[in-house]
C-alpha cells in the first residue's frame, strides 16, 4: 500500500504542472478557457526558458501533444516544451471565418486572429519564461487558419504543425510564396492520409508539390501521408514526426550520426560539436550545455582516428560547460597519455582527482591514471 500511495503521488507531482484557466479576451469580448502545461522542472529551475507551442482545438489536441513531448523529454531526445492550448468546442468555425473574396480572417476570424497575437501571446511571454521559439498546430479547420499568421512580413511563430488542413481560397499558392520570400528560418509540417477526408487531400498534395519547388534555405519542410489512417488517426501518427522534424538538431549524438556523421571525419571533430550545439542556439533558441554523452562521442571519435591535439579544443569546451568538474582536466590528462607525454599526464589526472565527479569519471579512476602515468616516468 505504501508504495502504490508513493507511486500515485510521483505520477500526480509530474503531471500537476497542467492547469486550465479563463483568459478575459477583449478582442473576442468573452472569456475563453486555456490548458497550460508546464514542464515538471519549471519551478526547480528558474532562469531557465522554454519552447512555447501553442495549440489550436487544444481541447483534443493538448493530451496527445503534450504526452509525446513528455516522453521525448524523459529521453532528452526533445526540449522541455510550455503547452497552451485553446479551448475552441464551441467556436473553432466562428473562430476561423475568413472571406471567401479575399481569402483573409473575417468577423470572429479576426478577432481570433488578433486575440492570439495581440492578447494571448504577450500575456503567456509576461507570466512565464518562454525561449525565442514559438510553433502553432492546428487540425483541419484550424490547421488552414493557422497559416494566417505566415502571411504576416514577420511571422509571429517559427514553425507550424498543419494536420490535414482545410484551406482557405489561394492559400495553396500563398503560402509558398511567403516561404520563398522568408529570411526568417521557418519549420513547416503538414499531413494526410489515403484514408483522409477527399476534398482536403487534393488541395493538400497541391501545396506540398508547390512547397517543394521552394529553393529557400531557411524552409524546413515536411509532408506525411500515412497510409491504413484516416482524418483523425493521422493525428496520432503526425504528432511525433512533426516534433522530431522541428527539434531535430536538439537530440544528442546518435550511434548512426556518430558511425556516418563524426567518425568518418579527417577532421574537426570539436568544431562538429560547436556548430551543433551553435544550431541548437541559433535555431531554437535554447541554450543548453554540452551534454556529457556527446563529449564521449567526441572523444571517441578523436581516439577512434589517432586525432589527440583535437582534445585540448575539447577540454576548453568542457572548462567552460562544468568548470567545476574534473571533464577539462582529464581531457587535458588523456591527450598527454596518447601523446607519449606522461609526465604532463600525471600531472593533469593529479588536478582531475582535486575535482568534482562527473558522469563515469571517479576520483578513484583518475587516482589510478595518476599511479599508471608516474610509474612510466619512474621507469624512465
């Protein structure tokens, strides 16, 4: 019984972080219901800042989101994301009216237009730390609404998650020619299925062979049409291959990057590591530190190609992440072994013993570098 009670309460501590609010709107002159999920770190850590991902028909499309991001984040395989979603039950197509001349938002679809950019999003960036990144998704209905805010010079999200959408009229040729003017890095994301609604699949196929004719680099684009899936299965299939394509530079160093990507190198192994990690930041705006996994890989890579002077680059890069730890030092300490310099070796895993632990380097197993180094000067 104690351990089912310790059990409940783990579960009940992690998820707690998601709450549902009334959100006063002006624009809409109403108030409007609001799911909030916050990482179940974000009070344990508060300078941190996180993705924001905003969620259009939030009251089905909240769970599985934010129970893909949960399970992504456990591996680290995706960033700790803030997840809003908007209750639209009772007005998705008030919400999303446009004018069938001018193919814009129109009467309630204006308002709701304006009610995301001009209300809920400055009142969201004002109450919690959000990261300079910013994805909107949306499905059918909403999922064409949502490529409104691409016709803006600059768009206020930097990627969009468009699951079987239903657009508005030109919307197949706008789009495209917002993505190829854009100096702005955008992802894009849509899906279908063989087994999706008719009258959305071809208009669908239409703007992703539009879409691909784009010679634009900042465009990153993505198209899924999942076969044995119908209209709302897609959903369930899409979810995860969005993420994955919009954080992919986020995910550490995979056995298959290491064997294709870094080892293969003749060259550069601390630079493959600084443009990533440069990626993360400039793509995601996440700054994180190097993780310890990929220093290994790095290293690996270094020893696997008789490469030792690259790791005196790699221990700057370990100084400057875990300046307290003994990472830097023993970094230092194994170029000197490989290199024939035991001296400077002892030396070096002598001053890694002096510091804190990390990951599998011990105290004990530098003692014993230390030991095994001085006996080769000692010989000498």
């Amino acid at each position: 019984m104690k351990q089912l009670f310790v059990l409940l309460f783990f579960t009940f501590s992690m998820f707690s972080q998601k709450t549902t609010e009334s959100f006063t709107s002006n624009k809409l002159g109403t108030t409007r219901e609001i799911t909030v999920g916050l990482p179940s770190t974000y009070e344990l850590n508060p300078t941190k800042k996180y993705p924001l991902l905003i969620l259009l028909d939030g009251e089905y499309l909240f769970d599985p989101f934010y129970g893909a991001l949960d399970y992504g984040t456990y591996w680290d395989d995706l960033p700790e994301t803030i997840v809003i979603g908007i209750n639209q039950r009772n007005s998705r197509m008030e919400d999303c009216r446009f004018n069938n001349d001018n193919g814009l938002p129109s009467g309630k679809g204006a308002d709701f237009f304006e009610f995301i950019g001009g209300e809920l999003l400055p009142y969201i960036e004002k109450k919690y730390r959000i990261a300079p990144f910013k994805i909107i998704a949306g499905h059918d209905t909403t999922a064409g609404f949502l490529n409104f805010f691409l016709y803006k010079d600059n768009p206020l999200f930097d990627a969009y998650i468009s699951l079987s959408p239903e657009f508005a009229p030109e919307m197949e040729s706008r789009i495209p020619e917002k993505l190829a003017q854009s100096k702005k890095a955008i992802f894009y994301y849509q899906s279908s299925a063989d087994g999706d609604i008719r009258q959305l699949r071809e208009p669908i196929k239409n703007l992703d062979a539009n879409l691909k004719t784009i010679a634009n680099s900042n465009i990153d684009y993505k198209y899924d049409e999942f076969q044995n899936a119908s209209h709302y299965s897609l959903v369930l299939y899409s979810i995860p291959s969005a993420l994955y394509q919009i954080f992919d530079s986020y995910k550490p160093i995979s056995s298959s990057e290491f064997t294709e990507k870094i080892v293969t190198l003749q060259s550069g192994y601390v630079d493959y590591l600084t443009n990533k990690y440069d990626l993360i930041s400039n793509k995601l705006g996440l700054k994180i530190p190097v993780r310890l996994n990929d220093f290994k890989a790095i290293e690996a890579a270094i020893l696997k190609n008789n490469a030792y002077n690259e790791l005196d680059k790699l221990a700057e890069i370990a100084d400057k992440n875990y300046p307290k730890s003994m990472l830097a030092s023993y970094q230092l300490g194994l170029m000197y072994e490989k290199k024939g310099d035991a001296k400077r070796a002892a030396n070096k895993y002598q001053q890694a013993s002096q510091l804190e632990e990390i990951g599998n380097l011990t105290k004990d197993m530098m003692f014993d570098k230390y030991d095994s180094m001085k006996s080769l000067t000692q010989k000498k």
